[in-house]
C-alpha cells in the first residue's frame, strides 16, 4: 500500500499521488479504493479528477479520519460519462499531529471507466512503454506477487555472488535496474507490469536485457494480455 508518514514531514506539507492520463469514461462508473485515516491531526486527503482542457483540479471527495484507524476503510465514487479524457490525484495535506498517518490500497476502477492509459491529455498515443530505470519505474508497476517486490538499484545486489555487478544501460555501478530479491524463501512470485499499450497497423517487438545467476534461480517469464 501507498502512504504518508506525518513523522517525516511538517504542517501543512502536501504528498500528491498523480494517476496517468484515462480515456473517456464512455458510462458512469465508480473509482473504489481503501484508505486509512488516523483520527488524531490526520489532516486532510482529497480525490481530485481534473478533465482535457481544464486547467485547475476539481475536488470530488475529503475523506474524513476513522474512529477506528485499526481498520480500512472502503470508498467508491461516481465519475460520470464524459467525452473527455481524465486524471485522477490523491492529495493529502498534513495535519499538527506526527501521528497522523494516511494510507491508500487496492485502487481500481469500474468497467465504464475504461481504464486505459493514453499519454496526455491531447494526445492518443498509448504510453511509452521504453524504460532504462535510470530516472524511475516510468509507467511500469509492480502488480502482484505473493512476497517478491521488483525494485530499482544500483551497483551490486545483497546477494553478491548472484546479482549484477552494474547496469546494462551505463555499464556502471551507479546505472540504474530492477531487480528481485529472492532471499525471501522458495515458491515466491512477483511481477512487474508495463502500462496499456496500442498496437495501432504497426508491429511491436519487445527487447529486454536480463541476467540470472545462482543455484535453484527459478524461471523468469512473460505474458502478453489483450483486452
């Protein structure tokens, strides 16, 4: 899960969680999402949605702290049908409190709202998908798992006889890559995810570099889904 730790910040310091750009919610549809408050400062955590052409946010929730900050809880908001393209921000404003935490998870979106990724708000082109790793993740996410996390690293790995002394990109120790840690017991998995992509009349073909070293490594694979 995503959050906010009010320990490492001041007053008023504001975190925003920026979604990319979606196509046209085509119906009404719902975003849901589980979020955690704690009632002490917390402060304040608006979803924002702001529209092709519009040039200011328009808030459509403040979530209020729980009683019960023990637990999560769920939200589920309208987005009505639209021609236009969409983004979506959680901005969360921190309070007086060094306790008041805010936490995000399970973010989805209902079928109406499409769901697909398009560059920018004027431009149809699906996202580039193309990443080096040496400035983020780009518009790659970790997506599932049951104990493996892909993460971005430089230079040797913990586990010195089996990871990459250097990138590929730089052929450095401070080049950037993603990387799996599986010191974390046998039969785990974790996956990395590329944003939704629009073959269009063209051919794609995808290149990557990899290296797998070490006793028992287990398998990397991948898999294409259509819509």
């Amino acid at each position: 899960y995503y959050f906010v730790k009010a320990s490492e910040q001041d007053q008023d310091d504001v975190a925003s969680l920026r979604s990319p750009w979606f196509e046209p919610p085509k119906a009404e549809c719902y975003i849901s999402f589980r979020a955690r408050l704690t009632p002490k400062g917390h402060g304040k955590l608006d979803l924002l949605i702001k529209k092709d052409g519009e040039s200011a946010w328009s808030r459509m929730e403040r979530l209020e702290a729980q009683k019960d900050a023990s637990n999560w809880t769920r939200y589920s908001l309208r987005i009505r049908a639209s021609s236009k393209r969409y983004q979506l921000q959680f901005t969360a404003t921190l309070g007086h409190s060094a306790k008041g935490d805010m936490s995000l998870d399970n973010i989805g979106l209902t079928a109406g709202c499409s769901g697909k990724v398009v560059s920018n708000a004027t431009n149809s082109t699906a996202v580039d998908a193309n990443c080096d790793f040496e400035t983020g993740m780009c518009a790659w996410e970790n997506s599932w798992g049951n104990g493996l996390h892909w993460s971005r690293h430089s230079g040797e790995t913990s586990t010195r006889t089996s990871g990459p002394n250097h990138d590929h990109t730089t052929m450095t120790a401070k080049g950037q890559y993603v990387y799996v840690n599986v010191n974390h017991g046998t039969g785990k998995e974790g996956s990395i995810e590329s944003p939704a992509m629009s073959r269009g009349l063209n051919r794609l073909r995808m290149t990557f570099w990899y290296y797998m070293y070490g006793q028992n490594v287990g398998c990397l694979r991948v898999y294409m889904m259509c819509p």
